[in-house]
C-alpha cells in the first residue's frame, strides 16, 4: 500500500514518519489564496476556519491524486492532503512570515487559548478504478503560558522557527515549553490528525498497520 502526502511540510512528513509510514511526496499545484478568494467571491461570504482549511486539504489532495493517475497508472494506495490555520477569539493567525508580526503575535498570545483547526482529505486511488475521497476537520485547543518575557519572545522569534508555521508557533519544537496545555489530538497541533487519518482510511477500507514502512 502506497502512500504519497501532498505536501512539501517537513512537520507533517515528520509525523508520519514517526508513525511508521514512510510516504513519497508531491508538492501541489494550488494557488490557495486564489481558491478561497473565488469560492468567497461566489458564495458572497467569509468562509470560517473549518471550512477554509478543509477546502483547501481536498484541493491539495485531488490535485496530487490527479497527477499520480495521470503520471503513475500504477499507483495504487492513498494520498493524504492537508491544510491547518489558527485561531483566537475568531481572528485568524496566518503565517507571520516577518520577525515583526511574530513578536507582536506572541504578546498578544501569551495567556490565551486559540484553536488550531486541520483540514485532511484521504483519497484511496486503484489502478484502473479512480479514486475515492473522505475529508474531516480537526480541533485542538492550545493555550499559552502567562509568564513568557518579552526577551523570551525575542529570542524565539530570532531563530526564524515561527516565521513560516500558522499561528507562530510549534508545539514539537523550541514553542513547545511556551505552551501550557494542548486539549485534543496533540498531532493535530503539529499538522495532522493522525488519530483522524486512521478513521478516514478505515473509510475507505485501508488497514492503518497496512500502511507502515515495515509491513
């Protein structure tokens, strides 16, 4: 049973690793802002988290699933999309992309719980038969602690590790003792369910044993 993960996320590759799945990888071809701009352009509203993050794990997942039938005939196994966004009190914390909107993140953060929402989508692709999708969304609650410092902050910051992940912060990394409590799956936190992904394959009639490295 193959397994290809439409993302190029060296966290969720990570998880799945440590799970005992070792998966090719397919970047996909999704222009993601474009996506949910015209969906919200043509229903006329703002799509909330789950259904943001969840839109955009069935496009990565579908359009990766597309090229394997397309380039490997062959493959016959599943492809995993994924999508996650943060949020706190409804205002939703993207990647900070700059030290500046980091630092100004994590003063507001500290003390405070958000909610990391993650989209998964599982396509189980068969020679000759197509492909069969499930989706979920994942929630996992994540609260901050009260007493980090401000040149506590800075020096996270500095290592660039929050730059690039939503919401600035890593639960499996240098983030991890800056955050006081995790309520749910804690992968989810780190980019994918995995308690998730085992449903959804057993959806689709794949034994998750099935799928690690040494099977």
């Amino acid at each position: 049973m193959r397994v290809c993960l439409a993302s190029t996320s060296p966290a969720r590759l990570m998880l799945l690793r440590q799970a005992g799945i070792e998966p090719e990888t397919r970047a996909p071809d999704v222009d993601e802002e474009a996506v949910i701009a015209a969906v919200e352009a043509a229903e006329r509203r703002t799509l909330p988290p789950d259904e943001h993050v969840l839109l955009l794990a069935r496009r990565k997942a579908a359009d990766v699933a597309a090229g394997l039938m397309r380039d490997d005939p062959a493959f016959d196994g599943i492809v995993i999309g994924g999508d996650s966004m943060f949020a706190i009190d409804g205002a939703i914390l993207g990647k900070p992309y700059t030290p500046e909107v980091a630092t100004e993140r994590w003063r507001a953060m500290r003390g405070r719980t958000g909610v990391l929402h993650s989209g998964h989508s599982v396509i189980r692709v068969v020679p000759t038969r197509g492909a069969t999708e499930v989706h979920a969304v994942a929630e996992a609650s994540v609260s901050f602690v009260a007493d980090i410092r401000d040149d506590e902050i800075e020096a996270y910051v500095a290592t660039g590790e929050p730059l690039l992940v939503a919401g600035a912060f890593t639960v499996d990394s240098l983030g991890g003792p800056f955050i006081d409590r995790v309520e749910g799956d804690p992968s989810t936190v780190v980019g994918m369910s995995l308690s998730t992904l085992r449903r959804l394959a057993n959806e689709l009639g794949v034994r998750w044993p099935s799928l690690w490295a040494s099977s």
